[in-house]
C-alpha cells in the first residue's frame, strides 16, 4: 500500500479490485447527496429526531469503562482522573470513527 501523502484526500488499497477511500467529506457528487436526502427523510433524519438542545458532557462515561481494554489493569489504576477522562473521550472518538469508515467501507461494497 503507497503511504497517504498529506495532501491526498484518497487512499487505494490494491487488492483482488481495487478499493479507493475517499477522506473528503464534501458534496461535489449531487446525485449521491439527493439518495441522502431521501434516505434522511424516508428513514430517519437526526437533525429532526434528536433533540439537540440537551447539553451532553463529553468526558463523561458514554459508555462503560469496562469496553476499555486497560480497565481494571494496574495501568487502569495509575491513572488520574484527567486521564480517564481523556482516555473515555479518546476511547469513544475511536470507536465512532471505526463505526463511521466502516459505514463508509460498507456504502462502497454495495455501489
């Protein structure tokens, strides 16, 4: 696999077929954007059904602290509380940006 350049939005990955990666989000392909569009409105659209006004503390434990590997480890234990927070905010923002790319890996599979 050639190393991604930091200039380069793609990433290839040569395989039985080739497998491209786009890591611009933008909206240049408008008949992609209208399936979303209709996707959101036929299905489930979050700007519409989640109530954005709740205030939500990001460092709190979104979810258990047993899902982090180094939990209950002596390493767990060294920690500060600063640390577990970072470590709960780093843990979640890996774990929605797997679930994101593997959307992503996903979408390209069935086009």
């Amino acid at each position: 696999m050639d190393r991604l350049r930091a200039s380069q939005p793609t990433e290839t990955f040569r395989v039985p077929q080739d497998v491209t990666y786009n890591w611009e989000y933008d909206n240049t392909r408008a008949q992609l954007v209208r399936l979303y569009e209709h996707a959101k409105r036929d299905q489930w659209d979050g700007n519409k059904r989640l109530d954005w006004s709740i205030d939500v503390d990001p460092q709190s434990e979104l979810v258990s602290d047993l899902a982090i590997g180094i939990y209950g480890t002596p390493h767990w234990d060294r920690l500060t509380p600063r640390e577990i927070e970072k470590l709960r905010h780093e843990t979640i923002t890996w774990q929605l940006s797997q679930f994101l790319h593997g959307e992503q890996g996903a979408m390209l599979a069935c086009a």
